[in-house]
C-alpha cells in the first residue's frame, strides 16, 4: 500500500482519539469519510462528479508524480553541462556571422565576443557524463538522470520563455502544464492540493501566469505554499481559536448547509459541504505536512535542511513529502540565475543554493523507493549565450546573455534513462547538431510518463480544442526506458 | 492519408449491400433517440439538428479551410457536398441516404473506411448518424447559419387574447403569471415540454436577488423590512427603479464589462509595472451609471478619438484595446508584443461585439466557421492604424486642481525676489544702522533688490558674452527606420509611430554661407509624448527617456548622400544623467549615449563642436542612431548651428539664449522676463524656491494621463500585413480593412472617412446581425447564470444553438428599439414573472432541467467574487461609497505579491480605501488579489466572456480565516450586538444582514446553541475572546464581541451568503 494512504489511517485515528464528544463531532467523523470524490452522501441530491476526482491515463503510465525543480532566470548551460573547450580558444573574438543566422537577441549585439567557459568540466559516474565542478552533488548522482542538451524554445526573454515551458505559450492566460495534468488525471490526494507550487528565489518573472489555470476550471490552479507563516493561505484559524472551535464552527456550518440542501434542492450546496470537508482535512494534512519534526537528522542533512529555516533545500524535502502523500504536480522556482553580468559569480552563488538538494532529492527518492513513479526535471527557460555580454555605460561585464537555441536539462526517475546523455550542441554550444528537444516535446514527454497522450489532453475554448502543445510537440522515446 | 474519399474502393460498393440492413436498423431506433426532440416524422432540422453535427464532426478536413481540406470535399456548401466527386460518387445524394458516400462512410466498420477517420478521436453516435441519414432522406436542405441572419422581431406566442394569454396557456399556468413578453416566450416553451413555472419567490428572497443582481449589494434590514412592509402594489417596481437608479449598479455593471475589456492597472509580463488608465475604469461606471446606449458605448470605446469634436472623454474610452498586456523586459522587440497585442484584440472584438471565436483564424483559415485567414488579418487592419500612447490630458481639460497648481506656480515666480536673502551688513554699517534704530522694511526690500541686481548683473553679463548665435535650420530631409519624424513651424522636429531597439534618424540640413563651428541638438518637451518627452521610451525604462547612442555628422555631397565624416572636438551638454553625457554620444561606442533621465520634461541642448570648421555651401547629414537595449528613441528635438567658435551648452533654451545674446537695449519685456526666470534658477540664492516651483511642475507632468489609441498621421499609415502561421516574424502579403466576407460589408461611402470609425459604426447597424444577439445574450446569462445560447463566446457554427430562439431574438431587437438601452433591458428582464420565481429546485425539475435551461425556476448561483467581497462589508457597515480614482489595496494575507518578480509589497490602504468596493481594488497581473482570484475573479490577461464558477476548499479557507474576512466578522459582532440586548433578536439581525432573511426556528436552535457554546468557552477563558475580538467591537466586553464574531463568522460561511437564490 502506498505511504499516503497510511498516512490518511495516522491522520483518521488522530482524529477519532483527540477530538472529544461534543456538537457536531458526529458529523465531523463523518466528514472524513467523504471525499471530493463521492460527496454525493452529503445530501440528498446527487452533487456533480468533482473536477478533481481521479481519472485513468490514457495509455500505462511510468510516472504517478512530477517534481519540477524550475531554475528561473536561465542558468548557464556553459558552466555546468556543456563543455565547450573551443570557446576558451576563441575567448575574445566573434562568433562567425553564418553561425548567429538571423537569431535575435535581447540585450547584446551579434558581433559580441565569445567568452570560455569559466569553470572545469570532468567526467562522474559508471556513464561518464560530463559535469562542472559547480556541481559536485548532482555529480554523485549521474549515474541515476539523463541529461538532455539539447533543449531549445521559441522565447528568448523571461516572463515569456517561463510562460511558454509551463504553458506551451508564450503569453498568460492559458492553463500550465500542472494544471493539465490535475484536469487530465484528477487528484489521489483528498488531503492536500493536487498541483503544489514553491518559490525559494527572487520573485518569479512569469509571476501566477505559470501555474494558471487558464481556461480550465479554476480548481485546476497551482496552490502555492509560502516559505513564512502557514504554507497555505488561510488555512491557519484566527489567532485565539483552538481545534475545537473550528471543529464546532464547521459541523455548525455544514448541517445548516445540510439543512438548506433539502429546502433548495441544489446540487452545489452538496458540493459546498464537501469543500468545507476538505477545507478542514487541509487545516490538519498542511501543518503536519509541514512538520519535519520526524525527518531523521541524517535525511535532513542529506538535503542540507535546516527545518526552520526556509530555502531550497526544505522546499525539496517538502516537495518528497508531498509526493509521499499523493500530489500529482509540484513545483519549485528557484530565480536568480539571470546571469547578465559575473556568469562565474551566478552559477557559484545559485548552485551552493540548488545542487546539494536537488541531488539529495533524487537519492532520496530512490531509496525510498519512489523515484521510479515520479519524474524529477530540472532546468531554466532557456540557455546563455556563448558570447559575452558586457555594457561600460550599464555595468556590466563577464556575462551571459539569453541563448534560446540550445540549453541543458535534466530528468530522473518516472520512466527515463538513467545515466544517459542525450543530444549534443555544436563545438561552440550555439546551435543544436543532433536530437533537438524542444519545449513542446518536453512537455509531451512528461505528460506521456504520467500516461497522457498530449494530443488526447484536449480543453474545448473560444471555438477550439486546446492542448499544452498546441499543434507541434513529440514524445522524446529516445530518453524514455 | 489513408482515410480519403476519393479512393473509394471496392469495398465500399460491397458495403452498401450490408449497409442497407444497418441503416433500416439505424431508422428503426430513431424514435426512441429522439423523441425528446422531434416527432419521428418530422425532419432533422438543418440549423438545429444537422450543422452542429456536420461542423463538430466533418468541418476539420470537409470544412472551409481550403489548406487542410481532404479530398477536394467540403460539407459546409451544398453545392460542393452534393456534387460528384472524382470517384464518381456523390458523398450526399439528396433523398438518397442508402446511396450517399457519407452514410456510407459514418457507418462503416473497416477502420481504413470509417468517417471520421479512428485517428481524428473523433466518433459520431448513433443518434447523430440517425440525424443526418433522416436529413439526407428529407432532401439534404441546407439553410443558412441562424445566429448569421439578422435577427427578425418574432410574433409573441399567446398574445391573441386581450388579456395577453392564449385559452390553453391559462389553463395549464398559474392564473395570473406571466407580466411581459419574455414571460409568453417563457412559458409556451414550458408548456411544450409540460412544465409549469415555479411559484413567486418570497419578497425577502426576492429583494435580495434583485439587489445583489442590479447592484451588486445585498439590502440592509431596514431596506429588506421597508420592501417587504410596503403594501403598494408596485412595490417591486418601484424599488427596480430604485437599484437602477443608484450609483452602485454602474459599479456593479461595470465589473462586468472589465472582464471583456481585460482591465488591469499593470502592465503584465515580467516586470508588471503600475500604469494608468483607471480613468477608463471610471469612464465605464460613469457609462453604466448615465446608461449609455450600448451603440454609443461601443463607438467611443473602438474609435472615440475619431469622433467629429472628441471629447476628453471619448478619447479616454479607447482605453478599452489599450488593457492589451505590455512586455517591459528590457530583451524584447516592442513590435513584436504590439503585434500580440493586435492579435489581442481582434479576438476580443470577435468575442465581445461578434460572438465568434476569430481567434482561430490567426494562423489558418477558420475550421468551422467561414472566417478566412486573410479576414483575419483585414479585421486587424481595421483597428491597427493606431499608435498608442500614453494620453496626457491636456492641460486645458484638467481637473480644477491642476489649473491652481499653474496658477500656484505663476505666484511663486513672481514671490521669487521677495525670497532672496538679505546680504549680512558689514560690521561698520551694523554700527551704523544701530546708530540709527531699527531698520525699516523699505530698507529691508532694497538690501534685498540692490543684491538681487548686483547678482543678475554679472551672470547677465557672463552669459551675454558667451551666448551664441544659433541659427535653428530646419531640415531639408529627413530619414527613418521606423519613427515618423515631422518638421514644425518653429524648425523643432516631432517623433510619434513606432520605435525599434535599433532606430537610425538621417537628418539632411541644407548648406549655409557661413562657415559652421558648431551643431546644437535641443531635446523637447511634448505632451504628445511618453510622460511627456523628450524621449519617446515607454517601456523597461522611464517613460519620455532617451539614449542618443551616437551622433554623426557628415558632409553631404549635392545628391544628400554622405562624403565624409566631422570630427567632433567638443560635446557639452546642460544635463546627463550620469555618465550617459553628449561625450558618450560621440565615443564610437553604441552601449554609451546620451540621456537626460533625472530631468525628463524639460528642455535642454548638448553642443557638438567641430574639429574643424565646416566650409560654406556645404549640406550636413545628421545621423542619430538610438542602439539601447530597449526602444528609446528621441521624440521631440530641433537642430541649430553656429558660425562662432566656442559654443559650450549653457543650459539655456534656445529662446533664452537668443535673449541673453541681444545687447540690453533690444529685449523685449518677454526676453527679459525669461532672462530673470532663468538667472533665478541657476541662483544658488533661490535654490529652495526653485525647487518648490520644479516640484510643482513635476507633479503636473505626473497623475494626469491615461492610455489611449490615437489615429496615426495621415502621411504615416501602418501597413497590415497577412503573417503565414499568424507568426509575427512571417509576414506576407499587405491586406486592407475590411469584415469577414460572409457578413454584411463596411458601407463603401463610410470607406474614405478612417475605417476604424466605420468598422464601429458597422458593428453596432442592423446590417450587423451578431452584436444585439450578443450583447442581449449576456445580460441574460448576468441574471440567470447561463446564456439563451450558452456560449457566450461562440454565435458560430461550434457554438450552443439557442434554448429560446425566438425570445433571444426579440430581446435582441427590443434591445435595439429601446435605443440601446441596457438599462431597459435590465428592466425588462427583472420585471419578468421569469426572474421572480422561486429557485427551489424539485427532484422532478432536477431530474428534467438539471441546468435550468428552460428556465422553470428562478435562478440560483453561486455570487462572483467581489460581490461576496461587497456585500460583506456592507453586512458589517464598513463598506465605502466612495467612488473612482486609482486603484486601493485592501488587507489580504502577506505574501500574496512577494512571490512575482521584483518581489513588490502589498501595503494595505488605510481609512476608508481599505474598504472600498472591489471593483477600485489596484489589480496586479501577475499577482492578483488572492481573495477575488480565489473566487474565480480573472487577472485581466484575456477576455473572459464568462467566469468559472469554481467550489473548492480554498474559497472556505478564504471565508473562514482570511484577515479580510476575520475583520469583517469582528465588525459585524458590533453592529449585532448593538443591534439587540438578547440572542434571539441579535441573531435575527446577523441573518438579516449576512442572507437577507429571517431564520426558522430549527437554524435559530442550531445557531443559538453555538452562541451559548462559544459564550460559555470564552467566558472560560478556553478560547482568547481578546484576540476573536479584535479591535473593531467596542460597545461591550471581550467575551460577547468574541461570542458574535464567531456567530458572524459561521453566518457569512453559509452557502446562501455567497449564492444568489
């Protein structure tokens, strides 16, 4: 049996044995039998099926959950994937123009010089893959990711590109992959939010517009849990309530709701009573969700967590927890690798933030047994540029300008290749030569691990069937098991 | 492809030999499938039955988009669905369904053969195979698209009696329902599906609906008791003219209009930043309030700048396609986002006036409905003649206050040498003047004028000996990538149009006779620029910025073009910010340049000495190249040159500098008026009141603009181009204005005048049939929760066909003979027997009318987010009536806006902006306020025809335990406890002011055990009445405030506080 479904038994019996006898306790215990799922026992008419109840795949999947480890900002491919040696020997000279093409740019100019990598490469694990000295942690774990360097999108400013690997579009509005995913396959969790979104960096430059739910019922939307206070918003009683109270107030609630359903007949309030439910098994699952308290010391140190303290490396843990307790969708944005001036000082400074954990998180996965159901994914919008960009009258120098042609990811666990490299860019890292991966085939792939076929994952809105890859994306098989 | 009709194979011929059994089958099973529908004998019919299946089904491949048509076969023209294919068969033959290809094919069993293929996903069912094989039998009839026929006002059904009911409608109704023609439509639908209208609401219910419907509010006790109490027989009617009445219902209506327009008070994207154009927010309450008839609604909003004599107003109004999103990342290209924005809008015209989803056909010629791919583009050539700026209001239309601060400004120049100090007396004269008492005010002001003059006299004469003589030359040619640069009378040079990252002016100076030391470039204020100029940025940096990155000058030879370059040896400027001096501007390098952020709208000049003097009867090619990493391009500048050596930028204007440079003797009054102001302001004597005076003038450039469409200059058109894919980097072929071809044309004579004016008029003509079916279609769907057709955004082909075809008609063409009157409408539809029934709903109507479509109950749905905002605060007695201005930020969880870019703080407005009605909240794209969001409320990034209507565990987390609400339940436990010395009375008020009714005796137990309850732990000290309390309680002690604040808290948690019933 899976871990969340014990949980749910721990959380059950620590209701029945710590909340007395008293008002509305009856209806409460009876709460807890109910989900979103078949919540038609709360009246007498028949409520309409939730939007969350839980669907079947379109075909087998390999993959129960996504964690997506979004590196926001665009981290330099060139310090940490894509060793590129010949850049080193033409530091300082122009990329040739039949190289560059007709590719716009945001902020440098084409005939920009190029700059070497600023860090040393070497090769880890029984694959040999190459890796920066940048990241020593995800070094011990290549063995068990495929990188992909060949990853190229069609956006090369933030909000936009950001927009675009969630969305499939490049401008808000539509529904973000999590979303897609929770409308395609409901929630397993009636305990917590389904699509779960963090931030441990800057502020995010697509801002909501990443976990939107566009067109799509609302209730498809990101839940974000905040670093400080309650995870959730709300879900904290007003200072000076106690467990009780809130316990009396909800069965007060839900039998005059119950009440009225018989007098109004309307469906709706059945499905009012079950949000209510729900609502109060969040005011329970979020702070024990949150409570790291029985992480052992050495887990904790794993992933270089100090449980109060709020960064990316508990945002890891918690993301684990999540998946342990039957969250479909979780997202962590780390921002801040928008590295247009000192690439070397950027990459330094984010990676002693990301690497420890996001390699903690996959060792840790695999040993609990859970990364061959959830697919880890990490990377940026898009990639850095091979040339350097440096502004006198702006301050800037040594650094990287947005390179959407050819960028770095990796993935981990959920039905991919373990210990493989995918694609190779040219000897510059401009362009891609071989296996391009585009977003929209990115995007097709993880829907297709979690068994969803993106051309079947269709939303009828304004006057046609959307999808998260629009008209365009494949299933990358080559990295798939 | 596999799947093609015109291998027609063997097979198939073998097939109709079996088909023939199938088919029998399938006519045998059709009464039992729809019988609900039709009588067996009668046929399918087309617009009701046959198209949506056809479209649905067949279009994608069969349809008009000729690109991606299989088969040369096309089902949305009988013509081409009825003629012979290249097989030799026909895929319909009329009145032949056992011989029609297309039967055939729908119920084939080979995969290779079936129609639609297996890979399209997409299956017919039986009842539509059965639908269509009947309509080919009738004859295949094709009839042209309903919602594309102007509307025609249908008879109303039952109105032959005098008393306005037929004999069988009375018979099977209530005797005295049905008060107006929506009601007949109504009911004879009802009757035919042998149901019979619900009873009245009960006026409490009634009164809560109509308020929360008109006005957004619910209706306080005394106004519920007053209505309930009023025995007039037009009670009712008189309190729907009350509501309309009230300036609350344009605050109310206009929330809803903001959804189209896409509203928002930032910019969206990355950086997000604020920007102002909630003076349109306002002109649209003012619209509802003033009921504007919607046909002069829409004229102003799409082109009410064109109107003959615009009004200020009216020019605001074309804010509505200026709420598209505008990206400020520095990276961009500005023309590539103003594209998208134009693509924006177009799909929101479809969606707001038309019904149609025109979207779709920006990258392809439509599916389904008949809008080519170049319609597509010939309807954006219709609104894109336009540049988009941020309108400052002219100063002569500004507010009140704006006129005194110039006025204000006026008085402190002519205080100012009253300011100047009196110079320290020199010790012996201190003597003196003690000798001779104290010192008289006179000899006060002529210390200070003898000083004053002693200053001015020698700056004047400094500045009189190094002023040049400028000659201003205006432009012999001028040059542009992209800006369209135009020459004034006064020689000074106005930018307007577009601006790229990469902009290049090439400006020809004619030759002078006197040889040239020296290039002056004044840049200009202009209120038709961003913030007033002098730059033309308007977005990443700050709006009216520039970056000159280069200045050259070149000899020109006769034909204009460049010989040789003019070394600069010299450049000096009145003001840089910074290190962005005129030096950097001719440093050969293009990330440097020249700027004058620190002091944007105002004038000012750099010089540009010559390394060596240009010879007479040469011409000068100028070139300004503009290479910053955002747009930002100068908008207003003006050329002069010098046959003196030694020309420095003094900082003066041009005109001051031509003063400085007369001999005494030949100022003017005015010259010597601007000479005084300007010694004033390079004073270190005056700096203080100069500064106060520069405050002033600031504060005027600033608060007082909007952003607008303006037409483009006649000599400047934009051309609109067809872009393959709909991709912004393909453009192809250059289209003209006009409508999709299968609507009715733009009226030719209204061609020559501009076309976006004539495309507004068009949308709103009875040439026109969507917009009055539309625009009724919604208003119903406002009050009933869902549309006669029920969507709202789709009229086409795909979309809903109506429920009440007739009565949507008639609504349509009476919304049109009451003059546009929204208000009317308005009244019309809650005056109606329809909207006052009871919204209980039976077991038997759910199981009939789950949806209510037939409308057999009054309506029962879930409050939009900000009137479950509204309408609590108003229970408590906080809300505000305070109307318009910018956007307030009410209390909400911290953290909300901390998660987007630039992590912004949310900081909560104070005094009564706290609680103002929500459609003022200051709404942040990319972090919109969590309460509204929560509730479904959009964040303004596309229009939304209709909101979801969401029930989830955050919307009770949201009511149960967000501040804002915890507050408002403190507040409410005030007014309820004021309200009545004992529970049962207190309680009658919270369920008064919280759901408008009285309780029955079981939820009074309920309730009142809860109040004893929570009493009993709180006076026990179990729970902290101090802190349920809050601060807001005042009139009684801790343990009660708490005890009714919890009370209120349950109360407002209830299902019916957030639902309309």
């Amino acid at each position: 049996m899976h871990k969340h479904f014990s949980l749910l038994d721990v959380t059950r019996r620590h209701f029945f044995s710590d909340c007395g006898i008293g008002v509305g306790k009856m209806a409460l215990a009876s709460l807890l039998t109910g989900s979103m799922g078949n919540q038609a026992k709360a009246g007498q008419a028949e409520g309409p099926a939730s939007p969350l109840a839980p669907r079947l795949p379109h075909h087998a999947a390999t993959a129960k959950a996504v964690i997506q480890l979004f590196m926001a900002g665009a981290p330099s491919q060139l310090e940490l994937f894509d060793y590129k040696p010949k850049l080193t020997e033409i530091e300082g000279k122009p990329i040739p123009p039949e190289v560059i093409g007709g590719q716009r740019y945001a902020f440098i100019r084409p005939d920009a010089a190029v700059l070497g990598p600023r860090y040393r490469f070497s090769r880890h694990g029984n694959c040999g893959a190459e890796i920066s000295e940048m990241l020593p942690y995800l070094a011990k774990v290549v063995d068990d990711i495929t990188l992909v360097k060949t990853c190229h999108t069609d956006q090369f400013n933030h909000a936009p590109a950001q927009i675009f690997m969630n969305c499939g579009f490049a401008q808000p509005g539509r529904p973000s992959i999590g979303s897609w995913v929770t409308y395609g396959l409901g929630s397993e969790s009636d305990q917590l939010p389904a699509f779960v979104v963090m931030s441990t960096g800057n502020g995010i430059s697509g801002g909501t517009a990443n976990w939107s739910s566009g067109f799509l019922p609302s209730l498809h939307a990101g839940t974000r849990f905040r670093n400080a206070g309650e995870a959730i918003l709300n879900v904290l009683s007003p200072q000076g309530a106690d467990m009780r109270l809130t316990d009396d107030t909800l069965g007060l609630i839900n039998s005059l709701n119950r009440q009225r359903l018989s007098v109004a007949g309307d469906p709706e309030i059945a499905t009012r009573i079950a949000s209510y439910e729900m609502a109060h098994r969040l005011q329970t699952s979020a702070p024990e969700l949150m409570n790291l308290a029985d992480e052992s010391p050495e887990t904790l140190s794993l992933y270089g967590c100090k449980p109060e303290e709020a960064s990316f490396a508990r945002a890891c843990l918690i993301a684990r927890r999540l998946v342990e307790r039957g969250v479909r969708f979780v997202t962590i944005y780390h921002e801040g690798w928008d590295a247009h001036s000192d690439v070397s000082g950027n990459v330094k400074n984010n990676c002693q933030k990301t690497d420890q954990a996001s390699a903690a998180l996959v060792a840790d996965l695999k040993r609990r047994g859970l990364l061959d159901s959830t697919l880890v994914v990490w990377g940026g919008e898009f990639g850095r540029t091979p040339m350097v960009e440096s502004n006198i009258a702006r301050g800037i120098s040594k650094g990287r300008d947005h390179h959407p042609n050819a960028f770095t990811m990796w993935l981990a666990g959920g039905g991919v290749q373990r210990g493989l490299t995918y694609g190779a860019t040219d000897e510059l890292g401009f362009n891609i030569v071989e296996n391009q991966v585009h977003v929209h085939d990115l995007q097709a792939t993880i829907l297709h691990c979690l068994g969803l076929d993106h051309k079947r994952l269709t939303f009828r809105s304004a006057g046609r069937d959307f999808r998260l890859t629009d008209v365009h994306g494949h299933v990358v098989k080559g990295i798939l098991l | 492809m596999t799947h093609s009709w015109l291998r027609l194979p063997a097979a198939c011929r073998q097939w109709n030999g079996r088909g023939i059994v199938a088919l029998a089958l399938l006519f045998a099973a059709i009464p039992a499938a729809i019988a609900a529908d039709a009588p067996a004998i009668q046929p399918p019919d087309f617009a009701r039955d046959v198209r949506s299946i056809l479209s649905n089904r067949c279009f994608k491949c069969h349809g008009p988009d000729a690109g991606h048509r299989e088969a040369g076969l096309r089902f949305d023209r009988r013509d081409e669905a009825v003629k012979e294919l290249d097989s030799g068969h026909r895929a319909i033959l009329p009145g032949h369904p056992e011989d029609s290809e297309m039967i055939a094919r729908i119920n084939s069993t080979d995969s290779d053969l079936v129609m639609p293929p297996p890979s399209t996903m997409v299956q017919l069912s039986d009842s539509e195979k059965a639908t269509l094989a009947r309509w080919i039998a009738a004859g295949a009839e094709y009839r042209p698209h309903w919602a594309f026929l102007p509307p025609l006002r249908p008879t109303v059904p039952g109105v032959q009696n005098k008393d306005g009911l037929t004999a069988q409608t009375k018979a099977n109704s209530p005797s005295d329902w049905g008060s107006n023609e929506i009601d007949r439509f109504i009911l004879a639908r009802l009757q035919k599906e042998g149901l019979a209208p619900a009873a009245k609401a009960d006026p409490q219910a009634l009164c809560r609906r109509v308020h929360l419907d008109l006005i957004g509010l619910p209706p306080s006790p005394a106004e519920l008791a007053a209505f309930v109490a009023d025995p007039a027989q037009n009670a009712y009617e008189k309190l729907v003219e009350k509501l309309l009445a009230s300036p609350r219902y344009g605050e109310r209506w206009a929330r809803r209009w903001l959804d189209l327009a896409r509203y928002a008070d930032t910019n969206g994207y990355e950086k997000d930043r604020e920007r102002s154009i909630w003076m349109y927010r306002d002109w649209v309450i003012r619209a509802m309030n003033d009921d504007m008839p919607f046909d002069q609604f829409t004229i102003r909003q799409l082109a009410g700048d064109l109107l003959p004599s615009a009004t200020t107003d009216d020019i605001i109004a074309t804010g509505f396609h200026r709420n598209t999103m505008i990206n400020e990342e520095g990276g961009i290209d500005p023309l590539e986002f103003r594209y998208l924005a134009m693509v924006d809008r177009v799909a929101t015209t479809g969606t707001t006036w038309l019904g149609l989803t025109i979207g779709c056909a920006q990258c392809h010629t439509h599916k389904f409905d008949p809008i080519e791919h170049t319609d597509y583009f010939s309807l954006m050539a219709l609104l894109d003649n336009v540049d988009e700026p941020v309108w400052v209001i002219p100063s002569a239309q500004r507010s009140q206050q704006i006129l005194k601060t110039g006025e204000k400004i006026e008085e402190l120049w002519t205080q100012l040498p009253s300011q100047w100090p009196v110079p320290p007396p020199k010790p012996d004269a201190q003597q003196t003047a003690a000798a001779a008492g104290e010192p008289t005010t006179d000899s006060i002001d002529a210390k200070r004028s003898l000083a004053m003059a002693a200053g001015f006299d020698a700056w004047n004469r400094q500045e009189s000996m190094l002023a040049i003589d400028w000659k201003i030359v205006p432009p012999a040619h001028i040059q542009t990538n992209a800006t369209h640069l135009v020459v004034r009378e006064d020689g000074s040079i106005l930018g307007s149009g577009d601006t790229t990252k990469s902009d290049l002016y090439e400006i020809t100076l004619p030759a002078s006779d006197r040889p040239l030391h020296a290039l002056r470039l004044e840049v200009l204020p202009d209120e038709s620029l961003p913030g007033g100029g002098p730059g033309l940025c308007w977005y990443e940096g700050e709006d009216g910025d520039f970056l000159l990155s280069e200045i050259e000058v070149m000899l020109a030879a006769a034909d204009g073009s460049a010989s040789r370059s003019v070394a600069i040896a010299q450049a000096t400027e009145s003001f840089a910010e910074g290190k962005n001096n005129a030096a950097a501007a001719v440093d050969g390098n293009m990330t440097s340049g020249w700027s004058t952020n620190g002091s944007l709208g105002r004038p000012h000049a750099a010089t540009f000495q010559f390394a060596e003097p240009v010879v007479p009867g040469t011409p000068l090619l100028i070139r300004l190249r503009f290479e910053r990493y955002f747009a930002c391009s100068l908008g207003c500048f003006r050329l002069s040159v010098t046959d003196q050596p030694n020309a420095l930028a003094r900082g003066h204007s041009a005109a001051e500098e031509a003063a400085l440079g007369k001999a005494p003797a030949d100022r003017s009054a005015e010259d010597r008026n601007l000479i005084m102001r300007r010694f004033w302001a390079t004073a270190a004597e005056v700096a203080e009141p100069i500064k106060q005076i520069r405050q002033l003038q600031d504060g005027l450039r600033q608060g007082a603009s909007s952003l607008v469409m303006r037409e483009r200059p006649a000599d400047n058109p934009r051309k609109t181009h067809r872009h393959h894919r709909g991709e912004y980097l393909l453009p192809k072929e250059e289209v003209t204005g006009a409508v999709p071809a299968f609507l009715p044309q733009l009226p030719q004579q209204t061609l020559d005048g501009p076309p976006r004016l004539a495309f507004a008029r068009w949308l709103v003509s009875p040439a026109n049939p969507l917009t009055a079916r539309v625009t009724a279609n919604r208003q119903w769907q406002a009050f009933f929760g869902r549309g006669i057709v029920s969507s709202l955004d789709d009229f086409g082909y795909q979309g809903q066909p109506p429920s009440h075809p007739e009565l949507l008609d008639w609504l349509a063409s009476e919304l049109v003979r009451l003059g546009w009157s929204i208000k009317s409408l308005h009244r019309l539809i809650v005056n109606s027997d329809t909207y006052q029934q009871a919204s209980a709903v039976s077991p038997q109507l759910m199981a009939h009318d789950r949806e209510n479509v037939l409308v057999a109950r009054g309506p029962r749905v879930r409050l939009e987010a900000e009137v479950i905002r509204d309408s609590l605060l108003k229970a408590a007695d906080l809300l505000s009536e305070k109307m318009y201005g910018p956007g307030v930020r009410p209390l909400q969880p911290a953290g909300v806006t901390e998660v987007v870019y630039g992590n912004t703080a949310w900081k909560v407005s104070t005094g009564e902006d706290r609680h103002r009605r929500s459609i003022y909240t200051f709404a942040k794209r990319t972090a919109p306020f969590a309460m509204t969001t929560t509730f479904d409320a959009p964040s303004g990034e596309s229009c939304l025809p209709k909101r979801d209507v969401s029930n989830s565990a955050l919307q009770a987390l949201t009511l149960l335990n967000d501040p804002m609400f915890v507050e408002i339940a403190q507040a409410l436990s005030e007014v309820t406890i004021a309200a009545g010395s004992d529970d049962a009375s207190r309680l009658r008020e919270l369920s008064r002011r919280v759901l408008s009714r009285d309780l029955d005796a079981t939820e009074m137990r309920s309730l009142a055990d809860f109040v004893v309850q929570q009493r009993t732990r709180l006076a026990a000290g179990q729970l902290n009445a101090v802190a349920l309390a809050g601060t807001a309680c005042k009139n009684a002690d801790a343990v009660e405030c708490a005890t009714w604040m919890l009370a209120a808290r349950a109360v407002m948690n209830l299902d019916e506080a957030v639902v309309k019933q």
